[in-house]
C-alpha cells in the first residue's frame, strides 16, 4: 500500500500512515491524468516536427522566424 507522511509544521511531528480509499482513488485519478498530459505532450511534438518537416527547417530556425 502507498504510504503517506503527514507533517506538522509547528511541531515538526511526523507520521506515516497508509492512504485511505479516497486519496488512492484520488492517486489513480491523477496517474491517468498525468499518463493523458504526456500523451497530448508527445501529439502535440510530433505534430510540430511534421509541421517543421514540410516547411523544411529546423526548431531552431522556426524559432528565429518566429521570436
């Protein structure tokens, strides 16, 4: 089970605790979300490269047109 560390920022008390259903729900929530993001990343870098190709130059030159 994933682990939790509970911090308290006055005491400096710390505790380790296992994650409750919600925060594990919450956990895979935000794995998918994170594993959509990298995919949309990767499409959107890929649709630029293809965009670059055609035109013919480099990341470095379209920057210079454009910056």
């Amino acid at each position: 089970m994933t682990k939790v560390t509970d911090i308290n920022g006055i005491t400096g008390e710390q505790v380790v605790r296992d994650m409750n259903a919600d925060e594990l729900a919450q956990l895979e929530l935000d794995k998918v979300a994170a594993k959509e993001v990298a995919k949309a990343q990767a499409d959107k870098a890929t649709a630029r490269q293809a965009v670059l190709d055609r035109l013919g130059i480099t990341a470095d030159e379209a920057a210079l047109l454009l910056g």
